[in-house]
C-alpha cells in the first residue's frame, strides 16, 4: 500500500479561522505529512463555492509547498484542463515541476461543477474532448523543444515553452473518473487514475476500474505497473467516542457544503447510512484499529494500491487535524507495509 494525503478544501468561516492563517495551517499540514512519511500531498481545484474554492489555482499552493518541502511529492487532484488555456496549465504546472525539484505528480480531469464552466463561458457538452485535447497539447510542449498546435479548440503557431518539467519526457499523469468511457481512456493511454468512495457505491466504482484496466491489456500495458488512488475522508483518535463526535459532525458539514450552489452526489441526512459507509470503507474514522479495520473493508470493496487520505474536512481544527495525522502515521501505516 502506498499513501498520499489530499484536502478539497471545505471553508466554514464560523469554523476555520481567516485566510492568512488558513494557508498556513495547511503548509504545515504538508511539511508535517513530508516528516510522517506520506508519499504525496495533493490538492483539489474548485472555484466560487465555499466547496473547495480556496484552492482555484493548484499550481499557487503546490508552488508554496514544494518551497517548504524537500521530498514529498506534490500534485493537482485535479486540474481541470478544459477551463483553461492549455499553455497556461502547461506552463503553471511545469513551474511547479522545476521548484520543487521533479516531484509533480499531474491529476487531471474534467470537474463536477457545471457553474465552473457557465461562469467561464466554457461549454460542457464537449468538456471530455476538450480534456483530451488539452493534455495532448501539454505532453507535446512539455517534451518537446519546440511545438505547434492545431486541434478543434486550441491552435497556435510553433513556439517553445519557458519552463519544461524537471521530469522528463512528462511527470506522471493521473486521471480521475468514475465512468467506463472516461477510465476506459485512462487505461489506452496508460496513464494512472484516481477514484473516490464517499459519492459512490462499490460497484458504480468497479465498472469504470475493469474499464481501466482492460485498457490498459488492450494498449499493451501491465495493470500491475500502473496506480489507482482511492480517496477517503479519515480521522484517527484514541477514543472511538471522540473519534465519531468529531468525524460525523464534520462528514456532515463537508456533505452539506458540497451541496451549495452545485449538484452533490452524496446522500441527504434522511438517507445518510453511517453504519454501510464505514463498512464498506467509503468514510473512516474511530481508533487505529478501527481505522485500520476501515482500510481492509475499503479493500474488500474497491480496487487501488494507493490510499489518499483527507483528514482536514468540514471545518475540523488544525491541531485535531494534525493529532490524528500522527496517529494514522504511527499505528495505521505500519500495519499496511
């Protein structure tokens, strides 16, 4: 098993203290994870909702932690390359790229916010062939000296791109989904994904995985040499008592922002099944061995070899934030490697 860490960032005001000190805290929560051994630190891209639009820029975040980290890796879980210029990703990203040394890991995908695409004048309709076009502009400018461009939404004249990653030919490529088409392509193209168990159930999952990895047969590829990530909001306490009183309420918090001004995916608290989501790994919380025990039902449930975990969700403090990230580290990760 290896570990990365993310945060979609969930803003209560009432909660969370001021912006300043709010970036901050989550720096500190990325140098804290480099020393507690995770692998990865990524951050997820949202805009004008409360529901993770403190991060509208990845790149500006991940740029501020790989000047206060030396090994962990950092990425976008995702950048959602259709809003953009392509060049613009192309060159933000690659700047991350060469701060931090060659440890961008590149997520990749289209969003889940149509009010993203409406405020941007971007149409939706065309948001998976303008991902694909995208991508294919950033890995030619990135691995080549000198490109040009002319596809169905971009075109430009042969230029040179100032910076080029630090990885060569390109940093890994991660793309998230759920749907057979969307994995389905993941896996042709050999490229790593990313999936999620809170919105969805074990076997809506599961399709679009097999697509993934069929793909992956079909283009030639090992599956055991490509990564999937599964996400998973997560809090460790000594106590299982104190464990729920922090976790529930901020699962809760986190499922009722996320429903502000866009379409959520998750269960309303009359259909809220506490009892089924932790038994099937999709929330985790209670004491290491209860978290541990959540881990292997998420195994038993869904596919991946990398387990991203959230613990700074629904307006939880930074010092319980960083306390039960200590104790993931030394009690749950052991027992997993």
């Amino acid at each position: 098993m290896r570990f990365y860490i993310n945060i979609l960032t969930t803003y209560h005001p009432e909660l969370d203290p001021s912006y300043d000190v709010y970036y901050r805290q989550v720096l500190e929560e990325v140098e804290l994870a480099e020393e507690l051994g995770w692998e990865c630190f990524m951050f997820n891209e949202h805009h004008f909702l409360g529901y993770g639009g403190l991060v509208a820029n990845p790149a500006v975040l991940l740029a501020a932690a790989a000047a206060r980290t030396t090994r962990i890796r950092l990425g976008p879980c995702i950048a959602i390359l259709p809003l953009r210029h392509p060049l613009v990703s192309a060159e933000d990203y690659a700047m991350v790229d060469a701060i931090s040394g060659g440890r961008l890991e590149f997520g990749i995908g289209s969003g889940n916010t149509e009010m993203d695409y409406r405020v941007f004048g971007v149409t939706r309709e065309n948001d998976r062939q303008r991902l694909h076009e995208a991508l294919d502009v950033i890995l030619k400018t990135w691995g080549n000296e000198r490109a040009s461009h002319r596809g169905n939404f971009w075109q430009f004249e042969e230029l040179t791109l100032y910076p080029r990653p630090i990885q060569q030919p390109h940093p890994p490529i991660w793309v998230a989904g759920t749907s057979a088409d969307g994995l389905g392509w993941a896996g042709r193209n050999g490229y790593n994904i990313m999936t999620v168990g809170h919105p969805h159930p074990p076997e809506k999952v599961r399709l679009g995985v097999e697509a993934w990895k069929q793909g992956l047969i079909e283009a030639g590829f090992d599956p055991k040499q490509k990564r999937c990530q599964f996400h998973v909001r997560t809090h460790v306490n000594e106590s299982d008592e104190r464990a729920k009183e922090i976790a529930i309420p901020a699962i809760s918090r986190y499922d009722a922002i996320s429903r502000i001004g866009r379409r959520s995916l998750t269960a309303t608290p009359a259909e809220y099944d506490w009892e089924t989501m932790l038994a099937t790994g999709r929330n985790n919380y209670g004491t290491p061995d209860q978290v541990i025990q959540g881990i292997h039902n998420a195994m038993r449930h869904y596919y991946f070899d990398t387990l991203t975990t959230t613990f700074n969700f629904g307006g939880i403090p930074h010092a319980v934030i960083t306390k039960s990230m200590r104790l993931f580290a030394n009690e749950v990760m052991p027992a997993f490697r």
